[in-house]
C-alpha cells in the first residue's frame, strides 16, 4: 500500500495548488490559477467546488497522472469545530459543517469537500490533517479579558505541528517530551504557538489578524482607536474584516506582499521598506518572548518557519533577540503541500490513527 500515489489539495483565495507524491516523493507540483471576474459569479465560496474540481482533474489528464493509482487524497482542512490535532477521514458531518461555514466562510472550506468529490471518482480515500481549528488550549489561554469574548484556537497547525515534529527527530526526541515555541509565517498571516509535551498549549489567534503584523493581517491593533473606526460610518464589517485580513501589514504600509520585492527595495536603500521590515520583526520578537513564558521560561527551542525566513537580515533579528531564550531551528521551505504529504505518509505507513469527525 505504501507505493501508492498521493494528490494533495491546498485551495486558497484565487488559486488551488496541487501535487503527486509517489513513495513520499514529489512527482508533479502545480498552483492553478482561477480567474477572479469568474470566482466572483459565485455567491459562496463553497459554490465554486465544481469548477474546482473540474480545473483540478483537468491538469492531472493533461499531465497524465496515472489516477487510477490514488489511495489517498488529502486536502487542507478548513473552517470545523475545534477539533484535537491529527489526520481526519472525510465524513457526512465534515462535508455538512465546511458547507455550512459554522466557524467561518473561506476557501480553505473547500479542501475536505473537494478531496472527499474526486476520492469517491477515483475509489481513493479522502482524508484532512491538522486543521485551523485545532484545539489544545489550556484554560488560562482562552480568557480574552472581558466575558463576553473568548480566545479561540485558529492558527498554522498543520505547518507548526509539522515542523515541531521534524525538529524532535532531527535531536533524537520525541515531541510529546519538549517543550518549544514554533513560528509560522505564511503568505498572509503569522502565527507563534507554545508547544508543552506535544499539545499547543497558547497560541495567538492569527486567522482574525491577533498578536504580530504580517504579510497582509494587522495584528493586534489599539482597541479603542479600532472601535471608533468601527463605528465611524465610513466601513462596513466586512470592509472592516477584509482591512484587518488583507490590507494590513506589508500589504498596507508598503503596498506589497513579496517578500523578495521588499528584499531588493531595502537592498536600493528604501529605508520605509527597512523600517516596516524590523517592526515586523520586532513585534515577532515580542510575541515569541511572551510565549516563552507560557513555557516557565525554559524552551527546548524556537522553531522558525515560513518563506520569508530565507530574509537572512529578518532572521537575524529576529534570532539576535530572541537566542537568549534557546536554541533556535530554522525551516524556511515548510508549506502545506509538503506538511500534508507527510501526515499521508504516515496513514500509509501506519505510524498514526485516522480520526472520526464528530
């Protein structure tokens, strides 16, 4: 069973990426890019699964992927009820509640159902792993301040879990044993996680834009100032939503997402590119040094992970200020396709349980 082929599925926004692994090697990648005039005839997200699906098994004909060898289909989970870590069968109640949006509406929802629409084709299994929603906070952790507000657990868990268990192989540990602080810094958000014998004890709520800026999410920004604008007359919630998600960060202060953009304009002098680029870090540091705390201030080690991480001036301030907590771990290759191609692997391997949705 171990030689059989792996599709992985990764929706985002505008775009689907996909790749084949075969023998937990990579055999075919491809991102597909859907036209945003037509995603927008769609009055939900979860309308757009057909042509999805029709664009996904489009490339692999075209390709000649031989599908009639896919065992296993695993997407990125979306949008579920809090859920424990680990890889998740496909099941009625899944599709039921990524279609209904219970905790949220976006692309992302359309992993479990499209993996589930092309496994039944192909007489495959369909399977999602580590979700957003994720759910391993202690009590303190979910206390906001105020009652009527809770602190959620939505962040990189697939990524963060990925990396956190590579490093413990990498020293001949298991992770259950350490103790770590993991950072992921993905295309649009960023998150820093208190990892405590194998469970994310703390993490900072990173979908809506809490705790540092990033590529394109605010972060945590002043309350009240906030409220005002909330309430100004001039935005409407989702304007306000889409603000926080979208505009903030290097998206809005330097009207920007690449990274490598950024690189070349602070290495032309831009010191505006620079100064946004060290806040950045710097409130990274500032989050990872308070996660440190959730740890009794004793880390086994700080995990970076996440493209900009090849930003060798990022990095070093980053770990110039935070070294003095531990040793620091640096994975800047880590992405979703290649965290779900291993928690695949290791269904076929038979080194984890498939869970039940509930």
């Amino acid at each position: 069973m171990h030689s059989s082929r792996v599709l992985v599925i990764n929706p985002k926004n505008t775009s689907t990426k996909i790749a084949v692994f075969k023998n937990a090697k990579l055999v075919f990648l491809k991102t597909i890019q859907h036209n945003k005039e037509e995603l927008g005839k769609f009055n939900e997200v979860t309308d757009q699964l057909d042509l999805r699906r029709n664009a996904i098994m489009k490339e692999l004909r075209d390709n000649e992927i031989r599908l009639k060898d896919m065992k296993v289909i695993i997407a990125r989970g979306g949008l579920l009820k809090p859920l424990d870590s680990g890889v998740y069968k496909v099941n009625k109640r899944m599709k039921e509640d990524l279609l209904k949006g219970i905790m949220g509406k976006h692309a992302v929802n359309l992993g479990g159902l499209l993996a589930d629409d092309i496994a039944a084709e192909l007489e495959a299994e369909a399977y999602i792993a580590d979700p957003v929603v994720v759910d391993e906070l202690g009590d303190l952790a979910r206390i906001s301040g105020h009652p009527k507000f809770d602190r959620k657990s939505i962040f990189h868990a697939l990524n963060q879990k990925v990396v956190a268990r590579k490093y413990a192989k990498s020293i001949n540990r298991k992770y259950e044993e350490l103790d770590l602080i993991v950072v992921h810094i993905g295309g649009g958000g960023t998150s820093v996680g208190a990892h405590k014998n194998g469970r994310v004890i703390d993490a900072n709520q990173a979908f809506d834009g809490d705790g540092p800026f990033s590529i394109e999410r605010t972060g945590t920004l002043p309350v009240g100032d906030l409220v005002r604008l909330c309430f100004s007359g001039e935005y409407s919630q989702e304007e306000i939503i889409h603000m926080i998600t979208t505009e903030g960060g290097f998206a809005g202060y330097l009207g920007t997402t690449s990274v490598h953009e950024i690189e070349d304009r602070i290495a032309q002098g831009d010191k505006e590119a620079e100064l946004y680029t060290n806040a950045m870090a710097y409130q990274l540091s500032k989050e990872i040094g308070g996660m440190c705390m959730v740890t009794e201030g004793k880390p086994d080690a700080i995990i970076l992970s996440g493209d900009i991480f090849h930003n060798k001036s990022f990095t070093n301030y980053v770990s110039s200020r935070v070294s003095k907590i531990g040793p620091i771990a640096i994975y800047p290759n880590e992405d979703e396709v290649e965290a779900l191609a291993i928690n695949a692997d290791r269904v076929l391997r038979g080194e984890t349980e498939v869970l039940e949705y509930k």
